[in-house]
C-alpha cells in the first residue's frame, strides 16, 4: 500500500525486500495497523513524501529470512517489530532513548534543520524519517533485528501481539517519562490507540485516578470497558473544571497529551489554529497540548505523546515557566517496554484485540484509511491482512 499523494493511497506491486546488512532479518507480514500519526502523511502535514512510498509502522509477523550476523531469530519464528529502529550501540540507545538512535536514519539532514537534531528512523514514515519501507506489504526489510524484533510468546495471539509494535509502547513510553507514580491521578488527552495505551500503562504504575477525554462514544466506552479508566466528553463538559472538580481543585498530576498535530476542539480556537494550518503559518494544531497545561496542576507533568512537525503559535510558555511545569515529549523508546508489554498480554494484563474494530485485505487499504480517518462505522483501527 502506497502514498501516491495528499490524500491519495494506493494498491501497487513494489520489489521483494532482500537482505542489505548483515543484522538484517525479512519479516512476511502477518497484520499491519493505521495510526492516527499515519493521517499527517496521508495529509501531507509531514514533509519528505515521495510517490510510491510504501506506508505503515505498526505489525507483526513471521521470520522469512535471516541475516548471517543475526543471533536471536530464526527463519519462522513469529515476532513483533518495534515501529522506530535503533542500533542499539550508539551513546542514545545505551542511554534507553531508542527513538533517539544516531544510526536508525540514514537520511539525517532534514530533521537536523526543522528539529536542530536529527532523531532515529521510522518505518514507512517520509524520508525525513529515512526513508524505510513501510509494513502495508507482504514482506518488510528490518535492520538491527536482534533489536528491534521481539519474539511472540506462545498463547498470545496475532491481534493482541501486533499493538505491541507501537500503540502500546508509546502509551508506556509516555506514562514512564512523566514520571507516573502510585497515587496520581493522570488525564490523558485522546482515546485512540496510544491514549488507551497510555490510561492502562498510568494504571499498572498505580496511578490512583485515570481519565480519559475524548468526543467518541465508541472509543470511551472503549477506555471504560477494556482499560477500566474513567472518560469525559469535551464537547460534553468544561474539561479542565471537571478536572479540578476531581481532583479537589488541584487539577491532574499528570497530563498526557496523545492527540497530536491534527487536533480537534469545539471552542473557537479551533477555528484559528486550523486556518493557520492551513495557510502553512503554523505546521501544529496545539488546541489539546493548550488545555492539557492549563489544566494540569502546579507543579506537575505535561507530556506530549501524540506526533508533532514543528512550530504553532499562541504556546503558554508562560503557563508552564508560572506553574512550574514539567514539559516533556518522546517518539516511543518501545525497545525498553515491548518485552514487559508483551510478558503483561501473556498473563492478560494488557489486551489489546479491541483497537482492531476492522480487519481486512491488504486490496482494502484505502478503504480502511478512509474508515479510519473519518471514524466511519465506529473504527478504532484499521489492520490489514497481506496475505488476504
């Protein structure tokens, strides 16, 4: 499945993958995920697309090749693969920072001038991320396998192993950098994959309160029924009131942003950040990383999860330096969580088989992107089936 242009995806043969180096394995693709981080490209929000780039990041198969300098795979094991690649030698990835990795992208340049850094690479995501092939195909090149694939536990099956590719360990990622601690209450903006993700991580690190908000029935219910965390409706209530209602006026400990670039909001803001999107005057909408700070109490964590390009305007910088604020924000370091991510789904601690509302052929593709973007039919996640 291909990114043929802004909002236009297609089905084509692409070449076979081979092995390029020798930590390489060839993964055939078992299922393959949409994220909502994939809607910026197909949007063309993030730059460095070209036509014909195959796309997808999050998946899970079974080993079809080898690389002689691989260690820890053998042709049919079934595995899931870590969404970011890391190299697991240079200074970031012995620091636990995978999605820092100084060696995952070899096309470093352009991330250097937007970010004054470049970061690691990430399957299926612009060339500004390396240019890596993405998982929307039969068969898929991963580099640093003894890194970056996990092998399946017996009894975990397909559909819970393959969010442990990325929706998972980004939640994990985000709730361990903010710091969650036993008797928080922790808010997380988004109830998509990572923002249910992220709600169950805060919980198994004891948070005493989780909240999410979000404006789909069928995704809270979701968070209600699978993750067991209390939601809001922001086109329901006064978000930020109702947290400090919660919490005795103080506000969340922690506040969880996993919305992202494209984020949407009833008030009038809205508006604004959109139209200056739109004329490129801004690359971000920030509307949920605003409230996430405003609502967040003294002294606390805001952590930005959901995917951001650039620059956006009207930040309270101000907010974060008066209330002493802890702002941070990471691409996922799932190399550190996946093996805990998956011992959790073996003993039914983290299940995931929910997200997958629609599951369907590879052939289907731009169909499940167009489901998945306009929520039609209650989709959470499209996931795609290569073989059919």
């Amino acid at each position: 499945m291909t990114w043929r242009g802004v909002n236009e995806i297609g089905v084509e043969d692409v070449p076979e993958p081979t092995i390029l180096n020798h930590h390489d394995i060839i993964v055939e693709v078992g299922l393959s995920a949409t994220c909502g981080s994939d809607l910026h490209l197909v949007g063309g929000y993030i730059p460095a697309m070209r036509a014909g780039d195959v796309l997808g990041h999050e998946f899970m198969g079974t080993v079809a090749e080898v690389g002689p300098g691989v260690t820890k795979h053998q042709v049919g094991d079934r595995v899931v693969v870590v969404s970011f690649i890391g190299c697991g030698q240079c200074w970031y990835c012995r620091q636990g920072l995978w999605s820092l990795c100084d060696n995952g992208n070899p096309n470093p340049g352009i991330t250097e001038v937007l970010w004054g850094q470049s970061i690691g690479g990430c399957f299926g995501y612009s060339h500004a991320m390396g240019g890596w092939a993405g998982s929307h195909a039969r068969y898929i090149r991963v580099p640093y396998a003894d890194q970056g694939a996990f092998a399946i536990p017996d009894g975990v099956s397909d559909e819970r192993a393959l969010f442990a590719s990325d929706a998972a360990p980004t939640g994990w990622t985000g709730a361990h950098q903010a710091q969650v601690r036993p008797g928080d209450v922790v808010a997380v903006w988004g109830a998509g994959g990572v923002g249910q993700m992220a709600a169950r991580a805060a919980t198994i690190m004891g948070a005493e309160r989780v909240v999410v908000i979000d404006r789909y029935d069928n995704r809270l219910e979701q968070v209600r029924t699978h993750i067991g965390a209390e939601t809001l409706d922001y086109e329901e209530v006064d978000v930020p009131a109702e947290l400090r209602e919660m919490t005795g006026g103080r506000g969340p400990d922690v506040c969880i942003e996993a919305v992202g670039m494209e984020a949407h909001h009833p008030g009038p803001q809205y508006l604004y950040d959109q139209v200056k999107q739109q004329m490129r005057l801004q690359t971000d909408r920030p509307t949920a990383v605003r409230e996430a700070i405003y609502a967040c109490r003294k002294g606390g964590t805001v952590f930005t999860l959901g995917v951001f390009a650039g620059v956006v305007d009207k930040f309270p910088l101000g907010a974060v330096m008066n209330k002493a604020l802890t702002l941070r924000g990471a691409q996922q370091h799932g190399h550190r969580y996946i093996p805990e991510i998956l011992d959790r789904m073996s003993r039914d601690e983290v299940t995931t088989e929910h997200l997958a509302t629609h599951v369907m052929p590879l052939d289907d593709g731009p169909k499940g992107y167009r489901m998945f973007k306009d929520k039609e039919d209650g989709c959470v996640r499209a996931v795609f089936r290569p073989d059919g």
